[in-house]
C-alpha cells in the first residue's frame, strides 16, 4: 500500500507540499493502482482482479505498455513473443527487449502473470498473434516503420506490406 513516486519527473512545490509531474499509488485492500501525470491533472485507476491459477495453466507475458498514448487510453500493451510457459524464459526476454524511443508516449516493459486458457481465448491475445503472425509473413520488427501503437492499425499497415523477397 502506498504511494510511489516516479523517480525521473519533475517536482512542483507549493506550500510546503510537493507535486509530482507522475505518480502512482497502490491500494492493496481495494487492489486499485492510481496513475496521476501533469501533476494531478490526469488520473487514471485500474482495478485488479486476483485468481487462483491451476499450474497447467501459468503462463507469463512480457509486453511493452505505452502509457497514455491517447485521452481516454491510458495505457495500450503491444505483446511481440507468445506466452512464455518458464519464469526464467520470460524475464530474460524481458531484459533483452528493446523498446520504441518515442518521446510521447513513452513505453515500459511489463512482465505479467495469466492464465493460458482464459489468455488465449480473448481479443487482445487474437490480435496480438495476427500482428505477430503478419509481423513474421511480412519480415517486420516491432521496431520497423510499419509498427503502430494500437494493434488494429498496426495490423492494417502491415497488410498493405509486400511478403518478403522470395516468398509466395
């Protein structure tokens, strides 16, 4: 429980009390994480739900998130690798990967814990692998010119892409 503070922000002081340009705080017993950037001016709360996860089913994520690409988007999770079945595999992909360098909105990587079954089953995980698959038919990176924050878009880019040299 608590508030955290962003380390890399700026600090606004006024009577005493200090603002921060970003800041989170996490509420254990209403399990809720409040974002607040310009300094208090936008805030953003996520609700968490916690689950029993059958070890069949632990699966681990790794994606980069972009924090408030747009107003009333807080954050879009783009997913570059498949469900991991292996901590360790997981967070050394996470260590190894490279993020976009967009001054706004800027990106972090996220390691999260899921349920396989229930993951696989949604539309964020479907369009997710046909960004992934197109990415691989096309011979893109998430780095290249086509790429776009918001999957569907992304998508439609990477339709209009010639396949690779050589292929049918």
């Amino acid at each position: 429980m608590g508030n955290v503070s962003y380390q890399d922000c700026a600090i606004y002081e006024d009577d005493g009390g200090a603002c921060y340009e970003s800041e989170a705080a996490f509420d254990g017993e209403k399990l809720t994480l409040t974002q607040e950037y310009a300094f208090g001016q936008v805030s953003y709360t996520t609700a968490y739900y916690i689950e029993d996860i059958p070890d069949s089913q632990l699966g681990y994520i790794v994606t980069e998130d972009f924090l408030a690409p747009s107003k009333g988007v807080p954050v879009v999770q783009r997913m570059y690798h498949g469900i991991f079945d292996w901590q360790d595999e997981a967070q050394g992909y996470a260590e190894s990967l490279r993020l976009h360098e967009f001054q706004y909105p800027a990106s972090i990587v996220a390691f999260l814990v899921c349920n396989k079954e229930k993951v696989t089953h949604g539309e964020w995980y479907r369009l997710q692998r046909e960004a992934m698959e197109l990415m691989e038919e096309k011979g893109q990176t998430p780095l290249d010119d086509s790429f776009h924050i918001f999957v569907k878009g992304h998508i439609e880019n990477l339709k209009r892409l010639p396949g690779k040299e050589g292929a049918a």
